[in-house]
C-alpha cells in the first residue's frame, strides 16, 4: 500500500449516474465513486510530511472563488474521461502553490475532476458525438474548501483520507 499526499477541491457531479450510463457502452474502465471525485491542485505524493505540508499551508491566506463544473472532456494520451472547469482563479492558486513548495510547474494546469481512466474505448466515433452533448453543460460545481488528501492505493482502487480542511 503506497500512501500519497495531495491538495484538493472537492467536486459534485449533479447527475452522475447519467453521465456513466451514457458512456456505458462505449467505453470501458473504473468510475471515480463520486464520494472522491475531486479537482487537484497539487500532488505531493512522499515529497513532503504531512507536519510540514500542514505547518506551509496554514501560513497561505486562500480564498477560492465559486467554480461550475460544465462539460465532459478527454486527455487522449493519458485516457482520461473528465470534468471542465473554467476558472482562472484555479491556475493562480497553483501557480501560488508552486511557489510556496518550491515546486516546478511541469505543463499547463488544466483544472478539471477526473471521472475514469479509460481502459477501453469500443466505439471512438460515438465517444466524440457523446462528449460534444455534453460540451458546453453545466454538470456539478467545486467546494470552496482546500483539502488536505492521503491517498492510499489497494487493486481495487484508491481510498481517500481527508487530512485537513482549510
């Protein structure tokens, strides 16, 4: 079991059961249960202790704007099935915490709740008509608190702990 560290928001998908219904026959691999589905604003993984993630994080005055979750999208090299969400606010706040860690900004934040990690896609062409129904809908919001995750990895899937709300 590998245990990981990560800051988050969480995330609600008003009609989450509709969404996987609609790609159920199309694609196939795990749902994130909707108790975890979340926006990370920076993994950590064993980089940091948890004392010390704590001790910086409460040294940062945040306020997070309200963000809508609208429309689905696709990271075709990584297979991810995702949630948009458009708000510049999110990429200052990493970029800010970036700064606070000492951490390299690796490619450009694209704010987005990851729904499944595609492990089969059986029929690309309705994937695409199925994303673009759901390209510009409003789909669920953030919470306006940053977390503070444990991650702990089983076969099964991930288990989240909430460490610490902000």
């Amino acid at each position: 079991m590998k245990k990981r560290l990560f800051l988050a928001l969480p995330a609600r998908i008003d009609d989450y059961k509709t969404i996987q219904d609609d790609f159920a026959d199309i694609i196939g691999g795990r749902w994130v249960p909707s108790e975890n589905l979340h926006l990370t604003l920076n993994f950590y993984g064993d980089q940091f202790e948890q004392d010390e993630l704590l001790q910086r994080l409460s040294l940062m005055e945040v306020e997070i704007t309200p963000s809508m979750i609208s429309g689905l999208g696709y990271f075709e090299k990584r297979k991810i099935l995702y949630a948009k969400i458009d708000n510049p606010a999110l990429t200052a706040l990493y970029k800010k915490l970036n700064t606070l860690f000492d951490l390299p900004g690796k490619n450009a934040f694209v704010p987005h709740v990851t729904l499944m990690r595609v492990k089969e896609l059986v029929d690309k062409e309705k994937f695409h008509e199925r994303l673009d129904i759901y390209k510009e809908r409003e789909i669920g919001s953030l919470g306006s608190s940053l977390e503070l995750i444990q991650s702990e990895l089983y076969p099964d899937g991930a288990k989240y702990t909430l460490l610490k709300r902000f």
